[in-house]
C-alpha cells in the first residue's frame, strides 16, 4: 500500500475521532466543522485515486 494511502487514513480516523468527542462534549449541532472536514478530504482522496490509479506490480514472476 502507498504512503500517501497510509496518510488520508490516518486523517480519516483523526476527523472521526473528533467528530465522536465532540458529539460526546458539546452535542451534535458542534460537529459541523468535522462533517466538513470529513467532506473535504473524502473528495481529496476520491480525486488523488482518479488522477493516480494505483498500478500494482507483481513481484513474483
């Protein structure tokens, strides 16, 4: 798997760890900037995959 792979998803769980605290600390109408930042990076990543398909190799020939 890519690095870069390895990165959005670790920015994918960070924005959904923060999105479950502040559904637990303040309530849900304070969670619009996670739901936005979930939005952001899920096209980011969509877009990454179409401009950069992955082109796996195999190893063993």
């Amino acid at each position: 798997m890519r690095l870069k792979e390895w990165v959005f998803a670790g920015i994918f769980f960070e924005i959904i760890f923060a999105f479950l605290s502040k559904v637990a600390v303040f309530g849900f109408p304070a969670t619009i900037d996670a739901i936005v930042a979930f939005i952001m990076v899920s096209v980011t990543y969509t877009m990454f995959r179409m401009l950069y398909p992955a082109n796996y190799v195999n190893a063993i020939n």
